[in-house]
C-alpha cells in the first residue's frame, strides 16, 4: 500500500490555505451537528404538542358529557331547594331519587411526563406558559368536582325522608349554596378552558359518552328502578364501565 507523506509547507499562503481548510471543515462538522440537533428539537417540540393537544382535547371532551347533562343538574339543584322550602309543609312528599354529578375524570398524565421528560421547555416560553394555565384550570374544575360530591352526598339525605328537621333544612341549605357555587365554577372554568383550547387550535370532540350519574331522572323514581336504569346505562357503555 502506498503512503502520501504530507508535503512540507514552503510559505505562509500554503500555511493559511491548509488552515483554512481544516477550519471549514470544523464548521461544517459544527453546523451540521447544530442542525441535526435543531430539526431533532422540532421534531420533539412537535410531538409534545401533539401530545399535548390530544390530551387537552380528551379532557374537554370528557366536560361535554357534563354540559350534556348541565340542564339536568340546574334543575335538580332548584328541585332540591323547593323540597327545602317545602319540608315543613303538610303534604310534603319526600323525593325517593336525587342522584348527583358524575365525576368527570381528566388526566394530566401527558404533560406531566414532557415536563419530566424535559420535553416542554422545547416549547416557546408562552406556549408552555398557554398550556400550563389550561392544566391548571382543568385542575381547578377537579377540586370543586370534590367539593360538589361531598354537598351532593349530603344533600341525598333527603332521599326518603318524609319528615326533615327544620335544623335539617338548614343545614342542606348550606349544602345546596356549596353545590350551586361548585356547579358555577366548573360551568365557568369549561368555558374558559375550551375558548384558551380553541385559540391554540386544539380540536375537541363531541361528548363521548352517556351519562350514568341518574340526574335527569324524575325525583319520584323508586330507588330500585333508578339504579336498574343505571345499570343498563353502564352496561351499553364500551367494556360496560
């Protein structure tokens, strides 16, 4: 095999020429990592937004069967209160079926894991700052969903009972107040989450499901009928859950 010996350098030209080429070829070498790095990050930063779309989508999706329903709650909740006003009257009749909201789960398990990931910050900074507020309120609508479940499990109390006290009465009322405020708070939150979604372009779905929760059935359903019905609402959903 036959070996080139590099030729010795006669002037400071040919110096600065071989300079200069290995420098250039430094560049290139640089730029092309800087490159292959940058399409690496947009290719990144475009699947986090998918992702991220995609699960914002879902959780609005999964508020829609709530706004399905909105009328059913908004009645139920003036219904609770005339039984309130009324519960010291003769002839009151005790309603033998409530129900209550469902709990509309969401899940904030993909913008968790880009966070974690170091995914996010690939991001614009408000990008990032657009759908953190978006997380944080989708939060928020989770926090009075449990303040909702705890007035509705007392308002059911007067499921059946032909007699409420006046210090009964009462006392419900403060729940209803509670559960009218977290009914208001989710129903304006949704509002503002999906209008901050539908400027970032985020396309959500129709409701996806049927509610199960039995708030739109009448307040005089027996309670074996009311959860058969329920059941069977269960059952014709997918996986019967």
């Amino acid at each position: 095999m036959e070996i080139h010996k590099p030729k010795p350098i006669h002037s400071w030209r040919e110096f600065l020429s071989e300079l200069g080429v290995v420098v250039l070829g430094i560049i290139i070498a640089l730029s092309g990592e800087r490159l292959l790095e940058y399409l690496r990050d947009r290719h990144h930063a475009r699947e986090a937004r998918q992702n991220i779309h995609a699960e914002i989508a879902a959780n609005l999706a999964v508020l829609r069967n709530r706004n399905s329903i909105q009328p059913c709650i908004d009645r139920r909740l003036d219904e609770i209160a005339s039984l309130l006003n009324a519960g010291g009257e003769p002839g009151y009749a005790a309603p033998s079926w409530l129900g209550h909201p469902e709990i509309w789960e969401m899940v904030h398990a993909k913008w968790q894991v880009l966070s974690q990931a170091g995914r996010a910050p690939l991001l614009a900074a408000d990008e990032q700052a657009a759908y953190g507020f978006i997380y944080a309120l989708l939060q928020d609508i989770l926090d009075d969903e449990g303040r909702e479940q705890l007035a509705w499990g007392h308002l059911r109390a007067l499921e059946g009972l032909a007699h409420p006290s006046a210090g009964l009465r009462d006392s419900l009322r403060l729940e209803l107040q509670d559960a009218r405020t977290a009914n208001a708070d989710i129903t304006g939150l949704d509002r503002i989450v999906e209008r901050r979604a539908v400027q970032m372009g985020i396309v959500v779905g129709a409701a996806d499901r049927r509610s199960v929760t039995g708030i739109c059935f009448a307040t005089n359903t027996p309670q074996a009928e009311g959860l058969q019905r329920l059941k069977e609402v269960t059952d014709m959903r997918p996986g019967g859950s």
